[in-house]
C-alpha cells in the first residue's frame, strides 16, 4: 500500500564516542566526588527539616521577596523535603550520566503473534472446552444461564434504591408562602420599604417559625435579592409591575442556569451577573436573560407590605426556581 | 565467597525456590530502554501518582469528610465561631494546626495538577508520534480512560473540603446530572441523598476519591505498564534503529538509577511548590453555602475548557409536551465532552481504516511526516484552547481590560472558525517542511559561507548531510491512496458503495505529501556534482 521506491541504506548505529569519564580516571573520580556532594546535599535538606519542624515557632512570620509575608516553619519544613528529595535525585541521575555505562545496545523484538501451531492448539481446546461442556447442544441451560445473570444484575441496581428520596414535588416548592416575611440575611429581621434607598441591594430569605432553623437546602431555594429602583424605571407589563412594591423588586438569587448565586450588581446599568457563567439579568425588564447562557429570566418573587409596614411575598414564586430540569413545565 | 555474597545468595535461592524469579529476571534486568525526553513523560505522570497516593494518606488522617455542622475553634482568627461543615473545619485544621499539614495539602494539590498536565502532554506526544498505532490501541485506550477518570478524580478531589468556592463547583455538576433527560432529577437525588446540597454528597465522593477511584487507577496503571513492558517500547527512527529492533540503555543499572533518580527529582520539585506556591487558599473563601459566591470563581484547569464549553453556549432551551430539556448544559456539559472522549480512545481504528494499514509499528513517526494527524491534532487542541481561554473569560477581562461580551463572542465565533483554520495551516506546515527535508537531503545545509568562483559567480557553499541525518530524514514510508473500486471487473458494484468512498476520499487527502528524495535521485546528484 505504500508507494515505496528504493531507501536510503541504513549507516547503523554511530560509533561509540567515550565520555571523560570513561577514560580519565581523574574525571571518574571527580565525578564520584561530585555525586557523593550531591547525596549530603540531601542529608542537609532533611536536617532542616528536622530543625524547622521542632525549633522553629509556629507563629513566626518572615518576609520573602515575591511570596510576602510567609511562615517561616511551613516553609522552612517544605524546603527541607524539597531539597532532600531533589537532591537524591540529582545525585542519582548524574551518576547514572557520568559512570554508568552509557552505550547504547541493541535488543531484537519478538513478534508479538503466537506461533500458529499454539494458536490452533488453542482454539482446539476451547472448542473441546466448551464441547465437553455442552453449551451448544444443551440450548435450555444456555437460555437459562443468560437470563438468571441478566436478572441476578437487578439486585446490584435495587440496591441503591435508598440512597436517596424520590424528588416528588418538592423542586417546585420554596419556604415562600402568600404572607411570608422578609428577613435580613444575615440576621433575620423584618424589612421596612424605608430601609433599602434607591439603588440599594438585599440579599432576603423568608422568615422562620420560631424555633426552626433554616438548612443549606431551604437557602439553595429560598435566597431572594432585594433591588430598589425608581419606578419609572422598570419595563414590565402590569401583572409583574404589580409583583413590585414602591420600585424593590424580588428575584430568586439562585440562577436559572446551574444554580450558582446570582449575585453580582452592577447599579448603573441596572444588570445582576451570575459569575460561574456570565448570564447576565436585566432588571428592569423581570431578569430578562440578555447575555450568557441561561435560558430563562430568574423567577420573581410577589411583594408588598402587611398591616405592621414589613415587606411580604404575596404569594409563593409561580414557577421552580433554579436550574432546569426534566420535570419543570413551561 | 564473603559474607555478604554468601547472604545475599541464600536469600535469592530462598526466594528462587519458592517462586522461580531467577529465570524471568535474568531476562529482565537487561530490558532495553530506549532514551528520549519526551519518553519521561508519562513517568512524571506515574510518579505525580505515587506522590498523591503519599500524601493523600497523610491528609485523611485528619480530613473529616462530614457535612455534619461544626462551629470552628481552631487558629485561624477570622473564621473563629463561624458555623461550617466538619470537612471545612479539619481542613483548616489541617492547614493551621497540622505541622506540614499546609504543605502535605498544597503538595497534594499540586501533584493533582502535575498529574493531569502530564497525562495530557504524554498523550499529545504519543498521538503526535504514531506511538498508539498496532499494537498500541489497547494501551491508548487505556491511557484514554485514565485521562477520563484523573479529571474525575480531581474534581471530587477539590469538591472534598466543603469551601465556598469547590461548594460552587459541586453546585454546577448537580445542575448537569439535573439537565439528564427522563432521569436526571432523580439521579441527583440519589446521588445528594434527596435536594442540594444534603448531608451525604461528601460522605460519598470521598470514598469514591480515596478508594474506588484510586483502586481503578491502580488497576489501569498496572496493565497499562505490563503492556509497555511486554510490547517493549516504542523508538524514534534513526541509523541502526527498525521495526525489529530497540536500542536503548539496559533497565540495569543505567535505567533505574535515572528513573529512580526521575522520582525523587519530581517528587522534589513537587515539595518545593507545595512550600513556596500557595494553592487552593481556601480559608480565604469560608464555608459553603448556596446563597453566596466569590467573583472569579476559577475550576482547577483540567476544568476549564469545560466550563469554558458551559459559558459560551448560546441559551437554548426546549419545552415540550410539559417537559424540559436544557440544551445549553447538555450539549457543552454532556454530548460535546461525550463526542470527544470517545472520538479519542477510536481514533487508532479511525486511522487504520482511512490508511488501510494494519501492520505493527514500533517506529515512530516524525509529526511532519504524517500531515493530515498532526493537522487533526492542531486542530483539536484549538478546540480546546478556545474552550479552555473561555473558561477564564472573567479573568481574562479584568487583567486585560475587555468586556466579557467581547471574549465571549470571539469564543463562540472562534470555535467554530479556528479550529479548520488551524487544520489547514498545520497541514501547510507539515508539508513545508517535508519540502525543507527534501532540500537537505538533496542540497545539503546552507553554510553560511560565501565563495567568488574564478569566472567571478558567487555561490553559497551548501555541506552534504551526514548519511545518518540523510537516512533519518527519508526512512519513513509515504503512504499511498487507496483507489476507489467502484465495481469489480464484472461489473459488480462494490458493495461498501459509500463507505468505500468516503475511505477513499480521507486516504487520498491522507497520501499528500511531498516526494522524499529516493536513492536514485540522491546518487544522481552525487554522480553529477562530485
């Protein structure tokens, strides 16, 4: 298949040329000295080690160009080891480059098939194997092993029935219920319209029964970012205009994407940034996705205040919030 | 006989009788080596392995892998009374209040790195050189599959210490097994032991990081070399050297002592970045929790064309008959990665199907010489590249001060775009160069040195090659095309009809090469300039 005309000849291997080493006697013998230094260079890797684990004090801090501050017992253990382990190393190549011998020797390969009487032999007694066996003339034991080990695979698979819950409805649900305060978080204290200025940003979870407290699941759900604008600033239609209080609006911090916290603002071009991928959020227009790759704006959470003047959800979110998955409608 | 001699030999023959060692050692201690840098890859990739197994161990001597909730007492002041996961806390007691805790840690880190990097270059090396061509393909599969899983293993790796920022990263991989269609929520609630994050999913991973996974490596590992040894390794072509034989350094003593020394060497280099180059300061980042991220939030690299592939995907996302399927985590999260992996560990079978070779090859090949493989390779590396620049598209944008969108759009453009660029210049490059072997060979090497000839012509003095350097510039073979049989010499179409042609058309594009020069042609020009 190759179109191969006349090679080149092949010169062979290039003839041996001696290192110093070889024929020098002093040079062999410098080359042993140098090897022996490089092997106690090691030994003194390791001694500093040594002193830097047990004399040298856990809180003291010095000062290394380009690293900065540094501590001086975590570095000086580290470059103990470093030291002790290159050191056997360098020493060992080197010895093997100066004195060992360094010619090249020629090994044949064999070919990698067996010989075709041992193929055949082989393939004699696997029949006779399986002959001697019946597989082939007893087809109920073979139709029958088939299925016992496809089925004795089930259990393996059952097995791990437990390892968690079924999903249920419970990714369409949040803590958020029609009535559920907003509290700081950090803190847990109820939200009055007067305490976000315009242009300010909140990060809100709903309120717990007293007593309870919250879980990372409830935060992966429930984490709400509070924004304040002017009114007059928000593009929406009446429906999610009237999901606003006084010009805060209410988003799922949780991005609609992967889940990430959505929580980069940026105040003048009214734009929330997920920073794991960059899906970019208009606020004014209900998180409208204008960048990135999130396919759905992040859901918005209804609010308004109750009789005290503490900001509420309306009503629980209308759709999941977070990442998509198979069961979500819309 | 001294004493020791007499030792020494009563324990051989202890040994001998028992197992019948002698006969297999003899044979292998003067295994035949042969040297060349790019053969140290892979040892740095096996040593890294030896290193993080080391320090691995010393680490979970320590690490707690429970999400139960601590409130952290250690030294490190600013996060003293915080509420975290016991994973987090006895990292940081690792890091703060374990003598060479902080280094093991770092060493471990950075051996995890190592490891993936070499693993990579060892591939790349041995794509570019031909080196998983017959009777490789078994090894190069294997060598696929420990790639697959090493950049598992990291990632549950880094995911272990519950901090803010691998939590976020455990937080994106729930969201891919969430977009599987049909099963995908309830894989993630078994795999989370119900919603995210739960109290179960570290638990988890870390047994998988610290016994499954390194137990499947170990096996992976051992069959892998066992192949190397029996098949015997591959050589780079040159005088004395053919498909019959090795040339090399015996195992015993010149091997050893370098690869022995190699080890050490690398497991130094290795401590000496785990003491000076801080990695993965996770106290800087607190403890896990959904509602919060820190900015720049950055996966280890082998990550990174991955997340690179999420970021640029354009927002699609399908509804239909009530159900959901996220196109824009499948397709950069699942199916592209699918595609390549698996194009991959095919690829010996793709190539000797379009070449049609099915012979044994322990030469290996000079890149140039083998245009349309090495385009191929440039061109996925742009792929991934691309993927890879995108996947720090934020920090690109804050260092060099550009927008997001405008990296992003050169991505999403220049993924499609670059890649067959980078194929077509490779192949233009490779074939240049074979033109400039050719010219060697022929001409010789420009000397530099000029000559006035007494008529008064100038002429540059070219010096002949050396017949070592002539044969290994033409020692390799030019594959020729495989011809199109579109019916036999009856008339009978061929019945391969289509793939007949689409074989015919790669081997064709595969056989573009430039002449090299053949013995005549040299003799010719010998006879008449000599």
């Amino acid at each position: 298949m190759s179109k191969e005309l006349e090679p080149l000849s092949d010169p062979g291997l290039p003839e041996h040329i001696h290192r110093k080493a070889d024929i020098d006697p002093i040079a062999a013998k410098r080359a042993e000295r140098q090897v022996a230094i490089l092997f106690s260079l090691s030994a003194v890797g390791t001694l500093l080690f040594i002193y830097s684990f047990f004399f040298v004090n856990e809180d003291l801090f010095i000062f290394i160009p380009i690293m900065g501050s540094t501590n001086a017992q975590q570095l000086g253990i580290g470059i103990g080891m470093a030291a002790s382990l290159l050191f056997i190393g360098f020493g060992a190549v080197h010895w093997a480059k100066t004195l060992m011998p360094d010619q090249e020797v020629i090994a044949e390969r064999d070919e990698l098939k067996s010989e075709q009487s041992d193929r055949d032999e082989f393939v004699k007694s696997a029949k006779a194997g399986a002959e001697s066996a019946g597989l082939g003339r007893r087809p109920l034991i073979k139709r029958s092993l088939a299925a016992a080990a496809g089925l004795a695979g089930l259990p393996a698979v059952l097995l791990l029935r437990d390892l968690g819950p079924l999903p249920g409805n419970s990714l369409n649900e949040t803590s958020w219920k029609s009535g559920t305060r907003l509290v700081t978080d950090p803190g847990d204290r109820p939200i009055r319209p007067s305490d976000l200025e315009v242009g300010a940003v909140a990060q809100v979870m709903p309120e717990l029964a007293p007593g309870k407290k919250r879980t990372l699941e409830n935060i992966a759900k429930d984490a709400v970012l509070l924004i304040r604008l002017r009114p007059s600033e928000f593009q929406l239609d009446a429906e999610r205009f009237s999901w606003t209080y006084e010009g805060i609006i209410a988003f799922s911090k949780i991005c609609s994407h992967m889940g990430c916290a959505v929580a980069l603002y940026e105040q003048s071009t009214k734009h929330l940034l997920c920073p794991c991928h960059q899906s970019t959020f208009d606020v004014t227009r209900a998180a409208k996705v204008i960048f990135g790759p999130a396919a759905r704006p992040l859901p918005q959470l209804a609010i308004t205040v109750d009789a005290d003047g503490f900001l509420i959800a309306k009503q629980p979110f209308t759709e999941a919030v977070g990442p998509s998955f198979w069961e979500r409608k819309s | 006989m001294t004493a020791r001699e007499r030792i020494a030999g009563n324990v051989a023959n202890y040994v001998d009788e028992r197992t019948g060692a002698a006969a297999w050692l003899k044979k292998n201690l003067n295994k035949v080596f042969p040297d060349h840098w790019s053969f140290m890859l892979g040892e740095i990739a096996l040593y890294s392995f030896i290193i993080l197994l080391l320090s691995g161990t010393f680490l979970t001597f320590w690490f707690d892998p429970s999400m139960r909730h601590v409130v952290y007492e250690g030294s490190y002041q600013p996060l003293k009374d915080v509420e975290m996961s016991a994973a987090y806390a006895s990292t940081l007691h690792i890091s703060f209040d374990v003598r060479g805790g902080l280094l093991m840690r770092q060493i471990h880190h950075w051996a995890a790195l190592i490891f993936v990097a070499a693993i990579v270059v060892h591939l790349l090396r041995v794509f570019f050189t031909g080196a998983f061509r017959k009777p490789r393909e078994f090894n190069w599969i294997l060598g696929v599959a420990l790639l697959t899983l090493a950049i598992v293993e990291g990632f549950l790796g880094y995911s272990l210490p519950d901090d803010l920022l691998s939590g976020t990263g455990i937080r994106i991989a729930h969201a891919i097994i969430q977009s599987i269609p049909v099963v995908g929520t309830y894989l993630s609630f078994f795999a989370f032991g119900g919603a995210f994050p739960g109290e179960v999913f570290i638990p988890r991973i870390y047994i998988v990081h610290v016994l499954l996974l390194p137990g499947i490596f170990l096996a992976l590992i051992t069959v892998h070399l066992m192949l190397v040894w029996y098949q015997k390794h591959t050589q780079y072509p040159g005088p004395g050297r053919t498909e019959k034989n090795v040339v090399g350094y015996p195992l015993m003593p010149v091997y050893m002592a370098k690869a022995g020394g190699f080890f050490f060497i690398v497991f130094g280099i290795t401590a000496f970045l785990g003491a000076v180059a801080s990695i993965n300061p996770l106290w800087l980042y607190g403890p896990y929790t959904p509602g919060q991220i820190s900015a720049g939030s950055q996966p280890d690299w082998y990550m990174g064309w991955l997340d690179g592939l999420v970021r640029m995907s354009p927002p699609l996302e399908t509804y239909l008959f009530g159900k959901t399927i996220s196109w824009n985590i499948l397709i950069p999260g699942l199916i592209i990665p699918g595609i390549i992996f698996t194009g991959m560990a095919l690829y010996p079978f793709i190539e000797s199907w379009i070449t049609g070779d099915k012979r044994e090859h322990h030469l290996l090949d000079r890149p140039r010489n083998v245009p349309n493989r090495t385009a191929l390779g440039a061109m996925s590396l742009t792929f991934m590249v691309i993927a890879m620049i995108n996947g720090g598209n934020d920090i690109i944008a804050t260092h060099f001060d550009l927008t997001i969108n405008q990296i992003m759009w050169f991505s999403r453009i220049g993924i499609i775009v670059l890649p067959p660029l980078a194929f077509v210049i490779t192949k233009r490059i490779c074939l240049s160069l074979q033109r400039k072997d050719r010219e060697l060979v022929l001409h010789g090497r420009e000397t530099g040195r000029l000559v006035m000839l007494p008529h008064g012509e100038f002429i540059e003095v070219h010096e002949e090659l050396s017949p070592a350097k002539k044969f290994a510039l033409t020692q390799h073979e030019q594959p020729a095309a495989i011809e199109l049989v579109k019916e036999d010499a009856r008339g009978v179409l061929n019945p391969k009809g289509i793939r007949a042609k689409i074989q015919a058309r790669l081997s064709s594009a595969n056989a573009e090469n430039i002449a090299k020069p053949t013995a005549a042609e040299v003799k010719e020009l010998e006879s008449g300039h000599h």
